[in-house]
C-alpha cells in the first residue's frame, strides 16, 4: 500500500477542506495524518495518506488546482517507522516585541540540546510575536535547556517559558 505525503495550499475560500477529502475518498485513500491552518489569509494543509498512487491522486487533485488558486503537490513517503521514547514531552512559549531571528534563535537552542520540535507554532498580531512549540528533550536535559533559552530570550528581549506536558494519547 502507497503512503503518500499531500500539500495543498493558496488563497483561503470555504470548501477547500472538503474538495479535497472528497477527492481522496473517491480514490479510496485513508487520510492518515494531518494539519491545516490560514496563514495570513492562505489554506495550508499537510497531509499523510494510504491507498493510491501518487500519479492517480495528482489527477485527482489536478482540477482543484486547474485555475491557478491551489497548488497541490503528492510525494511518495516510506512507511512510518516506531520510533523509540524520543525523549520528555515539553511546550515552550515565546513572546514579545516582533523581530529578526527569535526562531532561529530558540531553535538552535533546542537543536544543540537534541532536541526534537514535533509541533510549531508562531503568529504576529501587530507588533507582538507568538511561538509555541511541542518540543521532545532528552531526559535530564530540561533545567540546562531552560536556562540557555532564558539567556538567548533575554539577548532578544522576549520572554520565554518551558514547562513538562503529557504525552497525548488518542
């Protein structure tokens, strides 16, 4: 069975999410995994599914993106493969005045720790910059990683938290 890495993104308009979902049941593909939000008024959707082949799914898509509002990409993916405990499970937040490189900066923090960032987040509202991030430590790491980030956020003048989650369980 085909698993298949999907894209879809352009103007926002109502419907696209069930363009798209229509297309691929027809198809018979088992929608997987996903995440889809509006960026500053744009559809972006990231998608994993089983069944088709990605010839037969870019042909299925292809009038959706026909007037030049979408673009949908299909790319073949090898199966997902169980990873061993990637580490403790922590959100970090950053806030404060919207300026160059606050990713960068946090997440070479987080990078040089090992860690691993499996969700993220940033939006701007007017002069204030949010990131919320789903980060992976290694055990053991988090009052050193928590520390260089406070060091890094103060350079930038912004304010940074990291605290322990649960592990999400469906």
């Amino acid at each position: 069975m085909n698993e298949l890495a999907i894209t879809v993104i352009g103007q926002d308009r109502p419907g696209i999410v069930a363009d798209v979902s229509e297309a691929l049941a027809r198809l018979g593909a088992n929608l997987t995994d996903s995440t889809m939000t509006r960026l500053r008024g744009h559809f972006t959707w990231t998608l994993v599914c089983s069944g088709p082949g990605a010839a037969e799914v870019e042909a299925a898509l292809g009038p959706l993106a026909a007037d030049g509002r979408l673009l949908a990409t299909v790319r073949e993916v090898g199966s997902e493969v169980e990873a061993a405990a990637a580490g403790e499970p922590y959100l970090m937040s950053v806030h404060g005045a919207d300026r160059l490189g606050i990713v960068a900066a946090v997440t070479r923090v987080l990078a040089e720790a090992g860690a691993n960032i499996t969700d993220l987040t940033t939006r701007l509202t007017g002069p204030l910059y949010v990131l919320v991030a789903e980060v992976d430590l290694p055990a053991g790491t988090a009052d050193r990683v928590a520390k260089r980030l406070a060091e890094v956020a103060a350079g930038m003048d912004v304010e940074v938290t990291l605290r322990p989650t649960e592990t999400d369980v469906l």
